[in-house]
C-alpha cells in the first residue's frame, strides 16, 4: 500500500503544474478579451434581428444568436467586461474596509473586539438578500449600487478571517519582540503582521469572485 501512494505521489505532483498554467493560462485570455471585447466584438451586442433569432453557429455569428437575433459572442464579451467591474468592484469593498478592521479587532481585542463581532453577528444573522435589497432599496437601482451593497456584505468575511489570524500571530515572538523594541503598534501591524495574513486573503478572495460574478448575473 505504501509503495502504490510513493508511486502515486510524483504524478499528482506532475499534474498540479500542468492544472494551474491551464488554468490560468484561461484567466489571462478572459481578462484580455474582457479589456479589448469591445473592439474585437464582430457584431453591436444591442442591435435586434428578429429575422435572425436562434440561429446556430455559423462563419457570420461565431455562437450562434439569441431569441433577439443578437450575436452571442459579441454580448460574451462585451459582458465580460461588465462582470469583471462588478466583480473587483464588491470584491475590492470587502478587502479595503474588512482588512483594516478584522486586523484592528484581532490585535487590540478587549471591548472594541467584542462590540465588533456583536455587530458582525447580528449582521450575518439578516438573509443575504434581503440586506442587498434593503440596501439597493437606499442607495437607488443601478448594478453599481448592487455591487456597492454586495461588497458591504464580503466586509464581514475577510473582517473574521483576518480577525482569526491576527488574533494567532499577536502572540507570535516577532510581535512580541517588535513591541519589546519600541515599534509603534500601528506599524507592527501594517509591517509584520498584516504581510503573514497575505495568502489568506488571497485564497478568501478566490472565493469571493466566483460569488460576485454569481450574484452580478443573477
């Protein structure tokens, strides 16, 4: 048994390169397309043929057309790059507001930390829908204002992770010893211990995309 997993080992280990240049190799053409979709579109993604509704791929419309006789391809990329908007658009709230707070809350602790998480409690204790509405309800219709209310909700997430991993490397030796030193707690934060919570954030932000493009084509 052991011999087989040895044996099993080194091709997973080929497989994960090869996977993640495929992969990401697919991430890098959907970000071109989505910054030059609009000058290699081959047809107005708005212009209506009725008479050419539901066609099937052809050299004329590469994906065939819709129920409105619009090119796909042409609405694929153009909406490319309005799924890429909303999507960095909420993403970016949640990691620009839930950061800074989730590392102040999990370093400083004490009733600042547990006023905090009351907050953050009963906030995700509210459907997630019916906050979105409630608050494109006060900021007005628009996908911007969606995406605004959506990246109001992705504040609380990375507020808890980074929260959890502050509260671990605060009682580290090099926050100790930086503060031993005379370092201001500020920039401990900022220079040691906000850089550890990097991967963390990166992975949590993989997450966090996938949902937003989700909810910006619902």
């Amino acid at each position: 048994m052991t011999s087989n997993n040895q044996a099993i080992a080194p091709a997973i280990k080929r497989s994960r390169p090869i996977v993640l240049y495929i992969s990401g190799t697919f991430l890098v053409l959907l970000t071109i397309c989505a910054v030059v979709g609009p000058w290699i579109a081959p047809h107005d993604p708005y212009i209506q043929e009725l008479r050419q509704s539901l066609q099937t791929p052809s050299a004329q419309h590469w994906l065939g057309t819709d129920d409105q006789g619009r090119d796909i391809l042409s609405r694929l990329l153009y909406s490319l790059r309005i799924g890429f908007y909303a999507a960095f658009l909420s993403v970016g709230i949640g990691v620009v507001l839930g950061v800074p707070i989730g590392a102040i809350m999990g370093y400083c602790r004490g009733k600042l930390d547990w006023l905090g998480m009351r907050v953050v409690d009963a906030a995700l204790c509210i459907p997630p829908i019916v906050l979105i509405l409630v608050l494109v309800s006060v900021l007005g219709r628009g996908l911007t204002n969606a995406m605004l209310a959506l990246g109001f909700l992705f504040v609380f997430p990375y507020l808890k992770l980074v929260r959890g991993e502050m509260m671990a490397l605060r009682k580290t030796l090099f926050a100790q010893a930086a503060r031993t030193t005379g370092i201001g707690h500020v920039a401990i934060v900022m220079r040691h211990l906000v850089p550890s919570i990097f991967p963390a954030i990166i992975v949590q932000t993989g997450l966090m995309l996938p949902v937003a493009f989700l909810v910006e084509a619902t």
